[in-house]
C-alpha cells in the first residue's frame, strides 16, 4: 500500500495478472486499473469497499489486462481510459491471442496527460517496448507500470511491437523522473519500488552507473 493511496490489489485470470482497485484512504471514489479477467469477483470487491469507480485505466492491450473491461464498463458505467496506439484492440476485441469482449474507449491516452480522477491527480507516462501504445499511471508515490516492470524481472518484449531497447529506455525514463522509494504496482507479481529494482534487477545492470561514478 502506498502512503496516501489506498490500493487493493486482485489476481484474477489464468495468467496471474494484477487488476487494482486504488483510492485515498477511506473515499468513496476509486479508480480501477487493468480489469483482466473475473468480472464477478471484481464487483463484489467493489461492492464490499462500498466505492464508486469513477474511471477504468488501462495499461495495454494485451488479453490478460482487458478481459473484463467491457463488462465492468457496463457494471459501474465508469469510462475507460486506454492507450490511443491500441484503443483499436479493446475496440474489436481482437487480442492476437484470443478474443474478448469488445469495448470502445471513451477516452484515448498518448502520454504526457495530467488527469485528475476520483480525487487523484494522475501522470499519464509512456513506456513502450513490451507493446507499442503502453501507458504507465503515475499517483501519488506510486506507479501502476503494467507489464513494464516487475520485481526481480522486466516485461517479455517477444510478442508483436515488443522491443527490448524500447522498454529500457521506458524503464530508465520511469527511473529518471520518480523518486527511488516510489512504489511500483505490476501487472504482475508482487510491489517493488523503483530503488529497489535499480539496485537488483539483473534486467537492468546496464542501467546502473559503474562503479565509482
């Protein structure tokens, strides 16, 4: 949990990703961050929180993140907010990896917006590299990076538009304009902080200074 975000987090779907429900301690407003899969499960949590979801954001479009994007659209009638270099995916539906629900965004994202949702001011960044239109959130302290970064590892760059230089330099952008002690929310696996996986990441040893300098 972030110091001033409330952040809940669910393994949903047979690829273990991470959806989140995020708000400031005790509101009645939240966000919901990349719905992959159980729909149900999600509501009810919604439902248990007693909150309103005010906006649906998306990392990307990969099958695992947007399974149920359409269906909590319709549940909470919260807009989804999706990358403009792959909104054409939630909108067929198509993944390249299966199909899902279709859904159009009503809101479409490049980087470089400053949101303001449920309350939360939001920094909306761009790091390609494991797909084309990627977008990592930024608020309060903490960033919901998707499948840009994880503990210990970095995201799979072997699928269609992936491209490990990119993300790197994605990566290194994340680590040049946030804090060390910033937490990092994945699209899976556990939290890390961007410090932390700096200093241990063996995906990133070319990013850490030599020593000496």
């Amino acid at each position: 949990m972030s110091a001033a975000l409330d952040v809940r987090t669910f393994t949903v779907g047979p690829f273990a990703e991470n959806a989140y429900i995020v708000r400031e301690p005790d509101s009645r407003r939240a966000l919901l961050v990349d719905p992959g899969a159980e729909a149900e499960r999600l509501s009810e949590a919604i439902a248990a929180l007693g909150v309103s979801i005010e906006a649906i954001l998306v990392t990307h479009t990969h099958i695992d993140h947007i399974g149920a994007v359409a269906e909590m659209a319709r549940e909470t009638g919260a807009p989804v907010y999706a990358p403009l270099l792959e909104c054409h995916v939630l909108a067929t539906g198509d993944t390249g990896l299966g199909t899902v629900e279709p859904h159009d965004p009503e809101e479409t994202l490049e980087g470089g917006e400053q949101l303001e949702l449920a309350g939360l001011p939001i920094e909306v960044v761009f790091t390609p590299g494991h797909s084309a239109g990627h977008l990592t959130y930024a608020l309060h302290g903490a960033l919901f990076s998707g499948d840009v970064l994880f503990a210990g590892s970095i995201g799979r760059t072997d699928l269609p538009s992936g491209d490990l230089q990119t993300l790197l330099g994605s990566i290194s952008g994340l680590i040049d304009g946030f804090a060390a002690q910033t937490q990092v929310h994945p699209g899976h696996m556990g939290a890390t902080t961007l410090g932390r996986e700096l200093d241990t990441n063996p995906f990133l040893a070319a990013l850490r200074a030599p020593a000496g300098t």
